[in-house]
C-alpha cells in the first residue's frame, strides 16, 4: 500500500516502515531541537520529552538525528523497499 | 571463508552505480543493494551535475547518452539589496558566452532518479548484480576487517571489498566505527519545490540560465547570508526546481524553527520578487515539495576532513567519505571520480590479494591528489557571505557572490581545473574531440528527447547536401584537432617546462588579471551579440539536422 498527503505533494510513502526513529527517553532533555528542524511534524515534546507522532511524513533526511546533541535519537533507515519515495528528487 | 562476491557496493546512487560497472567491468563477481525499492527512489538533488564532472567523468558516462532535463549556461545572481523597493543588482558574468552556449554548457540540470537509474542499468548491463529492497544494516567484522554486509533481512553476504556509496548521513560507517557524525553546524536541509511549467514560458523566462537570490538576512528572504544558500531555481526541460536550504544550527547554540523559516522566505521571495511574481507565478504549478540534509560545510572542519575515507576490506566513497562541495553543492562530480579511483584500487587490491588497510590507502592518496576534489571540498566563499551581513558591507557581498558564482570563481578553479585536464590530455590525446563531440551529442540528444533507454523521438537524418558538407567540415576540424594534440605530445618535455608551471599559476595570473579581462571581455560579448547569436542559431539547425553518428565515440 502507497500513501500520499495534500500538503506534501509529489511523494508517495510505502507502507511497512514501522519505528525506524526511537527516541531514548532517559537521554531526552525536551529541548525541542528535533521538533523545531522536523518539516514533516513528525515530534512532539510531552511531559519534557520528545515523542514520535506519527513518521508516516518522514522523508528519512535525518536532521532530527544530526540536532539532537544528546544522542537520544536512534535512527535506522526503514526496511528495504519502504518509506518515501519520489520521482522529482 | 570463501566470498560470495569479489566487491559489494552499499547503495546506487550517483556514485554506487559507477563504482559497481567498473568493478564488473574489470570482470569481478560485484553485488550492489539498494534500499529503496526503485533506484533514484531516495535520492534528492539533481539539480546542476556541472560540466568539469562530464569531462573527467568515467568514459561510458562522458561518451554514453545520460538523460538530463536542460542543458545549463550559467548563473545569474540576484543581489538583493531592498526587496520591498525593487533594489536589485544582476551579477550573471558567470554564463558561457554565445555562440558557444548553449552548446557548450557549464553543467545539465537533471532528475536524480531518471539519472541514476541509467547509471544502475550501465552496472547492471556490465554484470553487475543489483538488488533494490535491501537495506544493509551492517558489516561483517572479523577484527579490524569488514568482511562483507548484513542486509534487513538478516542474510549474511561476503564479499572481498565493500564500497560503501550509502550516503551523507553514514550510519553504516558510523557504526563500523570508521567515521562519526557530522556536527549540525556542517549540514544544510533543503527545502526542495518542483513547479511544472511549459517548456516554452521556461525558455523565455529562463532560457538556460539558473537563478540565484542572495539578500541580507533582515529581509527574510533566504537563510542568513552564509548560513546555507540564498534562493536557487533550476530551469529544468518542461518544469522548474526551486530550493532553499539553511543549516541546522547557526551558531554555537541555537537550532533554527526551520519549518517556520522556511515557510517565511518562501512566502517572502515568491510574493515580492517581481519575475517570480509576475512572471513565474501565473505560469508555473506546484507538482511536488521535499527536503533531504546535505554535507554543506564538512570539508571546512580539518577534523572531519581527516575521518578516515577507508578501512581494511572497505572503501567509503562520495558523501559517505565527506566529499559534497563546499561552494557550489556539486557533490556529484565528486562522487564520480572517487567511484572510479575506488573502483581502480579495488581491481588492484583484489590482484594483489591484499585489502588491508595499508594497501586502500592508495585510494586515501588519490583523493588528495585529485586537484578538483580537494578545491571543492575546500571553497570558502559561501561561508564567508556571514563576513558580508556582519559588516553589512555591500562591496564584500558582491565580492564573495562575484568569487563564488561569478566569473571570479577563475580565480581559483583555473588551477586545479588546468592540472586535471593536463592530465587527462597527456593519458589521451584525442580526449578534447571526445569532448567536443559529448557537447554536440549531449545537446542533440536534448532537442530530440533522445537519451538511451527512453528515446522518445528517434533522430530523423536528413538527406540535405548542405549539412553533409556541415558534418564532412565538422569531422575534418575534429580529425585537425587530434592530429595537433598527438603531434603536441611529441615535444611533451618542453611543455612539461612550460606548460606545468604555468597552469601551477593560473589562479595568480587571473587574480591579477581579471579586473582588467572581466570589462574588456563584457565590452567584447555585446558588441558581438548580434552576430554570435546568428552564429549560434546556425549551430543549433546543425545539431539538429546533423547525422548522430558523427557525435558518437568509437
Ligand atoms: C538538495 C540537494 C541539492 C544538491 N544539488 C547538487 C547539484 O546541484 N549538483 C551536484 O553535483 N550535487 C548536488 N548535490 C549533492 C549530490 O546529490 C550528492 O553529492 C550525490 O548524490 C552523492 O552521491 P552518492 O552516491 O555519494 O550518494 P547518494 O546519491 O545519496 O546515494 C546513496 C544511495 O545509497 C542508498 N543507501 C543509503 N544507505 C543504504 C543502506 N544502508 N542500504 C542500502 N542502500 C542504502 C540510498 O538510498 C541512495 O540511493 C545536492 C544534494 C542535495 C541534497
Ligand atoms: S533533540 Fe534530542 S534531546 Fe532534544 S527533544 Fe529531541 S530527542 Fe530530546
Ligand atoms: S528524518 Fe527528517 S522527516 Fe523524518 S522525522 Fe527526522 S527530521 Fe523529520
């Protein structure tokens, strides 16, 4: 199954990525970097922490993992043949 | 243990692809995988691939017929003094000149997937084994050695080499422990629009030229000069592409709201800058948006320079080995050449049987000598914009935008742009007419939509005498040129004497000379403008009419 959103045209998502970001809830402090450079929305911070709404807008540019200077952020690729993908990159 | 594969190459993008054929080529048993389930699928840039990246480009790509979406003459800056009162200078001394544009470009503005998927195929055509829906997700170690890769689906697969071709992020690396990760001062996210618009409004709007915007950072019009690039848009065949990109944190602190940001100077530049405005807007429809990280400013951190770009059994090569540029975000020339030096060390290692670290290091060697490489991973002039806004200094603004993406980039490109080609001209004499003739053949191929795998129109020959004798003019010039350069080689010691310590200064020599060529050489262009344009139409019919054949390579 392939998914598309209004807002985020021209990209289609291949269902199956699972949680391919974790967040390491010891290691969050809240500070709200990963929030701030996420242009899919994909973090919230709740009770002082990060937490993952929802990836299902994730483009994999893992810039919530280079700003996260705690090293909470556990980042893998989503398995092979998931995830976004677009013809206009 | 027995290998199953001579070398596995971890991803095909632009410079996987490249490294796998050569490999395959040298008759090695090679497996590329790939996480996305098309290749291209992942990969966001494209844009302009420039043309010191086809010349040095390994043979099948510079003599082959890659799909590429409009060639690129040259940049025009906007130097944005007052958005809101229309005050704005041009700086466009950086544009081949006509008659030889738009034949002979300064780049080809591409899609990476059509791109790289017709590198793949070369790979795959060469023996290469390609698997798409595999993400590796780590190495086999056995001590120090890599021994081959770990897929997501747990099969376990070993191999003499890995070239490891996975990318800017480098989780592989990361957790083979070879590299770390990039601070988020040294990356950039790109905030990527694709607009679909008709082909004939673009070549009047933009003709070939891409357009850059740079303005100080009060105006909101792009990120902080320095911090990322101004507004950039990319005149594609049928479409254009618009990027905005700024860097994860802009000082030692904070982290921007990049969504908020981005939003912001999107609104600001599309509403008040008038050719976008009134000329773009009602023309153009937004087809897709998306973003992707990019190595912006590793290469100026020494540290993260020296990260190791190989391991014993493993080659990192591209941006997996921090090679994006620095300047101009050419990141694909790059990793074309280091897929080819890794492919060489790779043949050789396996010959000599030994893929030790020690050994690899010939590769490390070969990036630092390649005279290109390491000029882009070094340019200053982007980064040095923050010197601009600090001092609010409009003369330093327009000397970093003139060195960056004017003609004042000769003033440190002619050198290592020289050295390369030396190089180049002694290995192959007839390499300038190889040139030429990928010119001719890369722009006939782009009037035709004619490109390997997807020939849309197929090249009509036409039976008129006086192209015939056009084309018989054409291959005797060429037929000159390649006896004056092997006949040059002859007195190869005398321009050793000559020619070498001349091009060690030609950076020199155009610094203190450009000043007094730039007027001269503007005053010279228009004066001949109406007859290089008339020359240049009369090219153009010829490579439309032309036979393909005599553009080919043999
Ligand atoms: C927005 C943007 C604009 C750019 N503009 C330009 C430009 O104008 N000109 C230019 O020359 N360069 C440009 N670049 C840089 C250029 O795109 C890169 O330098 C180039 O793509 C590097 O090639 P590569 O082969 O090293 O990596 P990539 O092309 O990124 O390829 C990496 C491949 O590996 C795959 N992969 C990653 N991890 C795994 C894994 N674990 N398992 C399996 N597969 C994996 C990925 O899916 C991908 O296909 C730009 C980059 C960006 C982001
Ligand atoms: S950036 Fe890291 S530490 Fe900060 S909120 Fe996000 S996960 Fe937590
Ligand atoms: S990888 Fe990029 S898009 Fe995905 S969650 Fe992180 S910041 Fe957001």
């Amino acid at each position: 199954m392939v998914k598309t959103f209004k807002d985020f045209p021209g990209v289609q998502w291949v269902e199956g990525a699972g949680e391919f970001i974790k967040i390491n809830d010891e290691k969050c402090i809240g500070c709200g970097n990963c929030v701030k450079v996420c242009l899919a929305g994909c973090f919230e911070i709740m009770e002082k922490k990060a937490k993952i709404k929802s990836l299902e807008k994730c483009l994999e540019c893992a810039v919530c993992w280079y700003v996260c200077q705690e090293e909470a952020i556990i980042f893998s690729w989503p398995p092979g043949g998931t995830g976004y993908k677009s013809d206009w990159g | 243990m027995d290998e199953d594969f001579d070398i596995i190459v971890v991803g095909a993008g632009f410079g996987g692809s490249v490294a796998a054929k050569l490999c395959a080529d040298a008759e090695l048993k090679t497996l590329m995988l790939e996480r996305s389930e098309n290749v291209g699928d992942k990969v966001i840039s494209g844009l302009t691939i420039p043309f010191q990246g086809f010349l040095f480009a390994p043979a099948f790509i510079r003599d082959g017929n890659p799909p590429f979406e409009r060639p690129a003459d040259g940049i025009v800056n906007y130097i944005i003094k007052d958005i809101d009162k229309g005050d704005i200078e041009i700086d466009d001394s950086l544009k081949v000149p006509k008659p030889l544009s738009p034949i002979i470009a300064f780049g080809y503005n591409t899609y990476c997937k059509p791109f790289c998927q017709w590198q793949a195929r070369k790979a795959v055509e060469a023996g290469v084994e390609l698997r798409t829906s595999t993400t590796v997700t780590n190495f086999i170690k056995e001590g120090e050695f890599i021994k081959g890769i770990i897929t997501d689906k747990g099969e376990k697969i070993r191999a003499k080499i890995v070239i490891n071709a996975e990318g800017s992020q480098g989780i592989l690396a990361i957790k083979a422990g070879v590299r770390e990760k990039y601070p988020p001062e040294t990356i950039s996210l790109a905030d990527t629009y694709d607009y679909v618009m008709r082909k004939e409004d673009i070549d009047k709007i933009f003709g070939y030229s891409v357009k850059m915007c740079w303005g100080w950072d009060e105006q909101k019009i792009s990120p902080p000069l320095g911090y990322g690039n101004g507004l950039m848009v990319w005149p594609y065949r049928s479409s254009i592409h618009f990027m905005q990109d700024q860097c994860l944190r802009t000082d030692q602190k904070s982290v921007p709201n990049l969504g908020k940001l981005f939003d912001e100077y999107h609104h600001n530049i599309t509403s008040k800058l008038l050719w976008w405005k009134d000329l773009v807007a009602p023309r153009a429809k937004l087809r897709a948006r998306m973003w992707e990280g990019f190595e912006i400013y590793v290469g100026l951190n020494k540290k993260l320079r020296k990260m190791p770009n190989h391991t014993d059994g493993m080659i990192l090569i591209g941006d997996a080995a921090g090679l994006e540029s620095t300047e101009l975000c050419d990141g694909v020339p790059a990793a074309w050449y280091s897929a080819e030096i890794a492919a060489q060390v790779a043949i050789e290692a396996i010959k000599a049987n030994d893929v030790s670290k020690a050994f690899l290091k010939k590769y490390d060697d070969k990036i630092k000598a390649h005279s290109i490489i390491q000029w882009s991973i070094k340019g200053r002039n982007r980064y040095n914009l923050r010197i601009a806004q600090q001092e609010h200094d409009i003369k330093k603004l327009k000397k970093y935008i003139h060195q960056g993406w004017g003609l004042g980039s000769l003033t440190h490109f002619t050198t290592p742009f020289m050295k390369l080609l030396l190089a180049y001209v002694k290995e192959d004499p007839t390499i300038i007419t190889k040139w030429i003739k990928m010119y001719f053949r890369y722009y006939q191929n782009w009037l035709h939509e004619s490109y390997d795998y997807v020939k849309k129109k197929v090249i009509k020959v036409t039976a008129s005498k006086r192209v015939r004798k056009k084309e018989r003019k054409f291959l005797s010039t060429l037929r000159f040129i390649d006896l004056i350069m092997k006949s040059m080689l002859r007195i190869r010691r005398v321009l050793k004497i000559i020619i070498i310590p001349l091009s060690n200064s030609l950076n020199t020599l155009m610094r203190k000379s450009l000043p007094i060529i730039e007027p001269i050489n503007s005053a010279i262009i228009k004066l001949l403008n109406p007859i290089s344009n008339k020359l240049s139409n009369k090219m153009i019919k010829f490579v439309d009419k032309a036979n393909p054949s005599i553009f080919y390579v043999y």
